[in-house]
C-alpha cells in the first residue's frame, strides 16, 4: 500500500509506469520536486534519529548512518540515467553517506585536567 495516492503507479499514453525514476524519465515526475522531496525525507530521518542518539551514544552503542545508493535525478540525461543500472558505477550512485558516531573515551579524568591546568598556569 502506498503512503500517498499520487506514488503511482502512472499511466502515460495508455502505459503504466511503476518506478519514480522511470516517470521522471517521462516527465511524468517533476525533477525538481522529486529532489525537494528526497531531501525532505533526509531531513526527516535526521530529525528521527536525533531524537534516539543521545541515549543510543550514552549507552556507548557505535552508530553508523548510510544508503543503500545515491539517485541521479537526470543528471547525465545524455546517457538516460535516472535509475539505478546495474554494474554502473557512477559518482552520484556509489558515493553514499557514511556517518559514524561513537561514544567519547573517557580520557580525561578530574586529576588530568586539572594536572593540564596547573601545567598551563592556571591552577597550583
């Protein structure tokens, strides 16, 4: 089931189009808004997941943030490449986002600040 009426599939000239990146194609998608609306599903996940990573980073739990792939949005149209061909290894489509996050080290203790402080001047 789709999460809104208008994610297809489409009809153009009597055929129907299964893929968001094959209506973009056909200009059935708009391409700008297609963008608007990858970058507010990115934004969406990040507010999601700011919600979870302060207890997830205290509970020391390494968290890494990624894609399956990037889109290409028409962005080589002389080679008709909005979706995502096999075995193609374009820049757009392998460069995904990679984020780790991992709880701080415990290096710094009371007693080696305030040996820094007093090194530094600032504290006998």
């Amino acid at each position: 089931m789709l999460a809104y009426d208008d994610l297809g599939p489409w009809t153009l000239d009597s055929e129907e189009i299964t893929s968001v990146q094959v209506a973009m194609q056909r200009g059935v998608i708009d391409i700008a808004k297609a963008k608007q609306a990858y970058d507010a599903s990115i934004r969406s996940v990040w507010h999601t997941l700011t919600e979870y990573l302060p207890d997830w980073i205290n509970s020391e739990y390494r968290v890494i943030v990624t894609a399956d792939h990037g889109e290409m949005f028409g962005l080589l149209r002389e080679f008709g490449f909005y979706e995502h061909p096999c075995s193609c290894h374009l820049a757009p489509l392998i460069n995904v986002p990679w984020i780790e996050l991992t709880p701080r080290e415990e290096t710094q203790t009371a007693d080696k600040v305030e040996d820094r402080l007093r090194a530094l001047g600032y504290a006998e």
